[in-house]
C-alpha cells in the first residue's frame, strides 16, 4: 500500500461545477497535509495547506481534513478551465520530507 | 523577494558530458530536494539535504550526485549523461519543520542526445 494514494484521473467537471478532489494517507501520526496544483511542463505549486481536522476555506478552494478517517480532500468550487491540471495531495510525517501522491488529473470543459 | 532558482531552464547535451544543474534558494531554508518527473509522471525523490554537509539519496535510484556547501545553494551533478537521463529535474526547500510545505523552483528540462 501507497503512503499517499490518489485516484489518477482524469477528474471531468463542467465549467462552473464543484470539483471534490480525494487523498488518502496510510501514516496515522501525519502532521500536515498540502495540496500543489501542476500544470503540464510546469513545476507544482502550493494552493492549500492544512493542519487540523475540518474544512479550511480559501477563495473557491475548501481542504477537509478527517484524521480519524486518514483523508484529506479538495474542493474546487465554481470550477473553470484554467484549473485544469494534476492536483498533488502531500503529507508531512516526520518532519524530514513530504510525502507525494501520484496526483489527480482534473479537467474542467467549457 | 525570497525565491528558489533554477538553472538552466531547458538543456539538450550530448552523451557522455558531464552536466550540473544549479539551485539556488534565497529563503535561508535549511532542507533542499531534487526530484525527477518524467512527463505525467509522479514525482521521484532523488536527493535530499538537511543542511551544509549533509546529503542523502532518496527513494530512486539516480546515478547523479550532489553537494551542500553553502545553504542556499544545492547543484546536482551527472558526470556521464545518458539518454535515460532525459526528464524533468525539479529542485525545491523548506525550512524548520515542514509546516509551510515545499517551495519548488521552475525546473530543468534536460534531454540527452
């Protein structure tokens, strides 16, 4: 089993429709979890971080955390093309190095 | 501004010279990463530091090396590329622990001819 296990896609939402994004983590003692949003050829860059158990909001991006569960999930609300891209969910375990998914592809058509 | 450089940006070398790749970061971040990702690929931890004189390999095997001297700077060095080295090199920090994630420069694509 992956540390961090993303469904690899592709994710196709329609323009202006919720995008629910979903990462698993197998380490029970995981600290901090990020989510990085890549465009193809280019590096990632961070969009979301998230500490505690919960929802935290940052304009159309909501992260959920359930520690309980070992999840952490995105939402992209009112999505648009220009979100199209490979989403990276990354937990921090032990505070030497992140720990990557595989990523999500997601594709918002017009 | 504080930010992570990398460079060159795009570099098509023939087989058997020896390259390095230069990363630079102006962040005071004390931890520094090389990863390679092929095109829709995951990314592959190749090398990590967690300050000056201190480097370890990561989880894939890579036939480059790496130096830490000063902390703001951490070059990968390939001494004889090979087409297999073709990919994309992405160089990233953080600092303290973890808890604002990684900072990743803007990569450099390197195709071996």
């Amino acid at each position: 089993q992956k540390e961090v296990e993303q469904n690899s896609g592709p994710l196709s939402v329609p323009e202006g429709a919720i995008a629910s994004l979903n990462c698993t983590y197998s380490d029970r003692v995981s600290q901090s979890f990020f989510w990085y949003r890549q465009y193809s050829g280019k590096s990632p860059e961070l969009i979301m971080s998230i500490y505690s158990n919960g929802d935290k909001e940052d304009g159309r991006f909501t992260a959920q955390l359930n520690k309980a569960s070992q999840y952490v999930s995105l939402l992209i609300r009112d999505s648009q093309p220009s979100d199209s891209a490979t989403y990276l969910c990354a937990v921090n375990v032990n505070t030497d190095k992140l720990i990557f998914g595989t990523g999500t592809r997601l594709q918002v058509f017009p | 501004e504080a930010d992570i450089y990398q460079t060159p940006r795009y570099l098509v070398i023939g087989t058997g010279k020896k390259i390095t790749l230069e990363c630079s970061q102006t962040m005071g971040h004390d931890k520094m990463y090389w990863y390679q990702q092929d095109p829709g690929m995951e990314l592959h931890l190749i090398h990590y530091s967690y300050g000056v004189n201190s480097t370890e390999k990561g989880d894939l095997s890579s036939e480059s090396t790496v130096s830490r001297i000063r902390t703001e700077h951490f070059p990968l060095t390939l001494e004889s590329a090979r087409p297999s080295h073709t990919s994309q090199y992405l160089c990233a920090s953080s600092g303290g622990t973890l808890s604002y994630g990684y900072t990743f420069g803007s990569g450099t694509r390197l195709t071996v001819v």
